[in-house]
C-alpha cells in the first residue's frame, strides 16, 4: 500500500539521501572498467571492480548445490583476510557444471587480474553469468585483462554495468549518500538480473561498493540481513541459479571511526545500504523475463517474521497469482489460496487483502468492492498488493513480476 | 527411462490386471449417479456415490491453511467410526471461503442426503470444487439430491465422474482386479484435475471404491503412503488448493479375511491400489491447464526418499525446465540447476542425466550427444528425463506438464 511506503519513507526522512546519479565509483576509492572481449556479439563483456586499497568486503552466494566455480575461488580469496580489491567479472559463460578445468580457469583469471595490477592473489574476486556447462575462451579473457587494468577510471561505471549484463533490457545502479560522524559516506550498487543467455540460466548478480569504514565482520553481518530482506525477497520464476553472488566492498576512505550496530550513525548507514539493496532488487524483478510489471506483496500482521516471508514469496511466487496480474483480474481466490499454503498460520475468518488500495477481502470473506477499480490498480507499473493477516505483529516485503506470453516465449524457443 | 518402467511392470505382473473398463462401481456394492443442476451451464455438475453398506473408508485433505467447508464436514464424518456410505460432490462452486454459511451449506447438504437415503449424517461425505467465495445454490442442490439418490444405478459412473470436472478435457478413470485368498477383488477410481473455473481455482479429486475387506486403520496408512507417492507427485503449477481431496471406501463384498500389511495377498492389492492412484495421478497432470505432454522426471541414486522427492519434484515444477519442454529444448543445465537447488545432497562430479534414453551429463559434465535425438525424446507424448545422483539408494518418480502459451491464456483472461 501506498501508505506504507509513505511510512517508510517517512522513517528513512533525514537519514540518507538518494544520489542522483548512481555510479559506483562514487564512494571514494573506486574505479572500474568493462570492454568487449568477444564472447557477446557486442557489448561489453567483462569489466573490473578496482578500490585504491585492500576493501573490507562481505560476500553472499547461491545455496544453490551446483555453485560455480568463480563462486568457490573468489569465496575462498575473501576467507584469506576478509579483504578484497579488485572483482573481475564477465558475462555470457557461466564457467558452471565445468568441473577441473573450470576450476583451473576461474583461478587462471584471479591471477592474470592480480599480476596486472601487482596485488595477492587473495584480494581479487571472480564472477561470471551465463551459458552453463561451457569453457571459458581464455585467450580472449587474458587479453582483455590489461585493457580492464589500463583502463580503470572513475567513469568505467557505466562500462562495468554494461558488461555484467546478459539478456538484461536496462543496466541497474542505485546509490545513496549520508552522514557519518559530520563525514559524507556513499553506498552504491550495481547488479544484473534474469535476463537470459543460452542456455538462459537466470543469474543474479549484485556488486556494491562504499567509502564507510567497516570490519569485514560487520559488513558480513549486515549484508546477511539485508540480503535476507532484499535479494532474497525477489522471484521471477523461483529457479535459483548455480551463479548468484552479492558482494560489498568497503573503501574506509570516509574517514570516520569505525561502524559497528553500537554506533550512533549505524541506523543511518543501515538504512541506506538497504534502500541501495531494495533498489537493485526491484529492479531485478522489474526486468524478469517478459515482465510487463512489478509487483510488490507485503504481509502484515504474522506471528513471525518467517511467517510473513513465507507468505509474501508464496504469493509473488505463484503462477496463478502472476497469470492473474497479466491479465489484469482482480482474483483474490489465488492470493488467499497462496496464503493458505504457504506454510504461515492463518485464520481465515480475520485476514484482510487489498488490491492496490481496494480492499477486496475483509475477514476472510470477499468485500463489495469495485471490480473496475481494483482491475485499474492492477494496469499499473508497479502493482502493490496487501494481505493482513491480523495476528502478530511481523511484516515483510516481497518482490516479483507478472507471468506473460513473453516469459514462455523468451524461454520456449529452441536455442539458437 | 523405458527400462524402469518395464522393471516396474515386470515387479507388478501378475499380482494385478488392469481393468479394461474402468468403472468406480465395478468394485461389488457401489452405485453412482450424476445430474446437472444449473450450476454449470450444461453438463453434469452434482453427483453421487453410494454403497449397500458402510464402508470401510480413508480419506486425506489439502494441506492449505483455508481448508473449505466440504472438506471440513466429511474430515468430521469420518472421525465417527472411519466409514461412509455415500460422497455428494458439485462442481462450479467450491464452497471456501465462504465463513459460517458456507458450513451451514456443507452440512445441509449432508444432511439432505443422508436423509433421503435414510443414513444417519455421519455416514455421508460431501466434496466441492470450482469458484471460491462464492455460495452453494443450495436450492437447486436441494432439488438434486432426490433425483441422484432416486438415480443410482452401476452405470451412472460416466455420469458421476463427468459431475465433479471443471474445465479439464477429459474424465480421468482407472481401475484393476486382482485376487485376495482366491476371490476377485476390484480397485477402481476417478479424479478430477486442474481444470479451473471462475475464478480458476485449481483443485484435485480422487475418489476410489475397493469391494476389498479391509479395517480403516490399514486404509488409512495405505491411502497416506500411496498418495506420498502419487497425488502428491505431481504439480500442474505448484499451487495447492483449498479443496483438494483424496478417498477411498471399502465395500467388505469381496468377502475374503480382512488385509494387513500381514495379509500374504498384501502386496497384490498394495501395487494394485497404488497403479489405480499413479493412473489417476498422471491424467492430471497431462491435463494440466495448456499443457501438450506429460513429463515423468525419475531421480535415483538420493541419500533419502525424502530427498529423491525433492530433487523429481523440483526438476518436474521448474517453469524453466517446463518451457524447455514446451520449446523441445535439450537444457539439461536447466535440469541440473533444479536438482541443484532442490535440497537434495548433490555432488557434481557423479550426477548423470537423460532425456529419454539420451545420456546428456555424464558425472556432471555434458556428454557428447545427439541434439536431434534428444529433441525428439522431447516431442514424445509422454517426457522421460531420468537423473542419477549416483549417491545412494534412494528414488522417487514425479510427474508435471510443459509451461505454455496456452497456459497463460487460460489463467491471464479476465473472468466473464
């Protein structure tokens, strides 16, 4: 609901603003690059991350079994020291299901980026996106390498966004800035979403960036929960890729004492991060697969805060209730039917749901409302839709996007 | 794979035949009728199963929070002494929903028809499946009741089993025979599956009758595990109704000592009954909303059965592996990614994968086959994708459809 938004945003009043032009070599610290290397056709596709010094950095992975083999190496770097400073990363090739020599190619790239820019081998960090199953062309990546390092520059942002994207329609940057201590501190982001490559496997990458100064322990901490309410509350079609990654890097170059939750600026930084987070994840689910609309779902009134995930993924998640959307019918019976089997505990004589602003159950029983009106807040880009269940006192947020001809189009037809 | 199917087959030969005519009251003591009663515009939507005596009789339920009036009754009726000698079940409307009128509906209809055949209340079961949210005409149920009990013959199975069907395309009946201590012992069923109304709740019913001697208790336990590996193996769309029901009644006429797991004929009826249920199972799901195939995923090689269930249901449920189908598209990194996500342990050098008879991953690495023949395994009526996870000794079989345009047709029109 619009009220709740409002709500939120009244809340976060004061203490961020959003920046007006969200680069991630905003925070102090930072360049970045990205080229074409010729696994694309023609954009960029493959773009380096680089900070001035060894960034505190926090890093969440797919819990998807099948992990990636840039996933395993660049894990394994950050449990050196919690510290990272440059992240190469390319699109197209998943570098995934590749075994060895996948392996032996992930670890290949890590060191051609370290000996480019004379750092350990530990403080680069690998991603890729893509085709799974496949080799990367190697000779192309390591040529590329110097062009990335060469190129570094404040500006690269836009290069870098570029080159993470696979079949994504728009690139996807957010930032903010906010006090800290009197100081500036800027968060930003950067990420790529469902778009899809042959064999079109869904990867979600997001990479942060920031000049606060932060232990790598709490950067974890707080890039955990803030997942838990971001990243992790967006569906497009409930597969969960062999590839997805999040990270932050912290520069420390604002220059304020360190952040911990104990900090008297900690809520400020907190909410930023999180509105940079929640940003990036809309936008991913913006941009689903054949998507015409975003849809946000918000569950109030649970026992539990689990309990209200459950139950806004079940109902952003159903592909009744995203059918429905595309078709712009106020369908109540499948937002109470994903409640009900969402694993939450309900009562069905006291939940409440509102289409956009209509309220089309009370109770449990459907309300006499306007079919035009609750059908005309289904037209629009971003459809909210509320369910109450009116027990406890938890709430949560998730995000999705409509299920439309497009979605089984982009997906049916045979690789080419 | 075709060669699992046929060890199946050949475990199961001899201990039971399948039916040529699949009738639900071939079983000794059944009777049945179906009428149209106005809910629907034309064909049947009222029906009727009957008994000579109480029978013996199992039954199990959604698992969805908002579990519907019907279902809420006849669990009710059965916790009296496990027996039932007559089901009433509409189409068209579901009767969820729809507060305290709704169970003053539900038990009305009980009781109507339990006093025009003269049953105590208790004895008669009710089922509804179709609009949620909407209530019961109760008069023109009313004015049914007299006309299906007056009405009760053999042959109104076809009439039944047309009555209880929403918009699925065709009715879903199985049935075999089989001996118990030398007596011809019957198992017949009929179910409805995901065709949806108004507004398109999805909702599965099987109703099977057995003229088999057999105490409650041992129905029950058998209903539950046979579901666990059939009902309850299949998706259409991963939504779970609030209608969804199972049952079984047991007439007592075949006239042999009551079954146990003890009983030497226990095996016969126990692969029997679940060839009945997995029948049933499977025309659901190929009459999935839009779809043109039906998919059998089989996983083996799990650490659990638990596991073997969540990695066949994952595979058969991914919308990208669904479209894949759809499209005759060999993906099989689709198929690793579900497995992968699943749940279940995996290890990514041992899993094999086929589609059809065609070996695409070899101890997780794509093998070197044949795209065309591959694609055509996925042109096949009837998908097969097998996956090994080489682990241990665990398996599980699911069942699904292909994601289709039609799909979304079907579930994005508005409602008229």
């Amino acid at each position: 609901m619009n009220q709740i938004q409002e709500l939120r945003q009244r809340e976060d009043r004061g203490l961020y603003q959003v920046a007006p032009e969200p680069e991630i070599t905003s925070p102090k610290g930072f360049s970045a690059a990205g080229v074409h290397c010729g696994m694309k056709r023609r954009r960029n596709d493959i773009g380096l991350i680089f900070c001035d010094v060894p960034a505190s950095t926090a890093a969440v992975y797919t819990m998807n079994g099948f992990q990636a083999a840039p996933l395993q190496v660049t894990r394994q770097g950050l449990a050196v020291e919690g510290r990272m400073q440059a992240l190469l990363c390319n699109s197209a090739i998943a570098n995934a299901c590749t075994g060895e020599k996948g392996l032996e190619d992930a670890l290949e790239m890590r060191k051609k980026t370290a000996d480019s820019l004379g750092l350990s081998e530990h403080l680069v960090g690998v991603a890729s996106t893509g085709v799974i199953g496949e080799f990367l062309p190697m000779e192309r990546i390591n040529r590329a390498i110097p062009a990335l390092t060469g190129g570094l520059s404040a500006e690269g942002c836009g290069d870098f966004s570029q080159s993470i994207l696979t079949t994504d329609t728009f690139t996807k940057n957010a930032a903010v800035v906010l006090t800290v201590e009197g100081k500036e501190v800027r968060i930003a982001g950067t990420a790529k979403g469902s778009g899809m490559v042959h064999p079109r496997m869904a990867t979600m990458l997001a990479f942060l960036t920031t000049d606060a100064v932060i232990a790598p322990e709490s950067l974890q901490e707080l890039l955990h929960e803030v997942t838990d309410e971001t990243f992790n509350m967006i569906t497009v079609d409930g597969d969960c890729s062999t590839n997805d990654m999040v990270s932050v890097m912290a520069s420390g170059k604002a220059g304020h004492s360190p952040l911990t939750p104990n900090h008297p600026d900690w809520p400020a930084f907190r909410r930023g991060f999180a509105h940079v987070a929640r940003e990036l994840a809309q936008m991913i689910a913006r941009d689903g697969e054949g998507a015409t609309r975003l849809v946000e779902v918000r569950v109030t009134g649970a026992d539990t805060l689990t309990e209200a995930r459950q139950a806004a993924k079940a109902v952003v998640g159903s592909s009744l209730v995203k059918t429905a959307i595309y078709g712009a019918d106020p369908n109540w019976g499948r937002i109470i039917c994903a409640i009900g089997y969402s694993g939450a505990a309900v009562d069905p004589s006291t939940i409440d749901i509102f289409i956009g602003e209509t309220g089309v159950v009370q109770k449990g029983r459907v309300a006499a409302f306007d079919e035009e009106e609750a059908r005309s807040c289904l037209q629009r880009e971003k459809v909210l839709l509320t369910v109450d269940l009116n027990r406890g006192n938890h709430e949560a947020t998730a995000w999705g996007c409509d299920l439309t001809y497009d979605y089984v189009r982009i997906n049916a037809s045979y690789r080419t």
